[in-house]
C-alpha cells in the first residue's frame, strides 16, 4: 500500500498521540513510523497499514493514497 503519510501525521496530532505511543501500540520502530510519517517510505506492507489505522481509529483509505489500476 501507498501511505499517505502527512495524513497519518495530521491525524495522529489530532489525537495528542505520540510516535512513541504509536510504537508502542503498533509494536512498529518508531524510526519507521517517522519514516512513514515523512514520505521516506513510499510502499508499506499491509498489515503494518492496518495496525497504524487501527491504533488511530481510522479506515485505512484515511492513512493511504488510492492505488492506481
């Protein structure tokens, strides 16, 4: 999946999370969050996308950008 990560991060300040409760919650690197987060990574797994959307409380259309077909 193709994150979108300004998204992400917008909503996760939203929220008064941290990366390092995000860390803590996903059980993801929080390097790796940040990296995300940054557009550093541009393809993510989809389970790694999932836990992100699920510890935000969000779908996981809100943290991505739709895939081209």
């Amino acid at each position: 999946m193709r994150p979108n990560g300004p998204a992400q991060r917008a909503i996760r300040k939203a929220q008064n999370k941290s990366l390092r409760l995000l860390e803590r919650i996903t059980g993801l690197d929080r390097g790796y969050l940040s990296r995300i987060e940054t557009g550093q990574i541009r393809h993510v797994a989809d389970t790694s996308v999932q836990k992100i959307a699920d510890a935000l409380g969000v779908p996981t259309e809100a943290i991505t950008h739709k895939e081209k077909t």
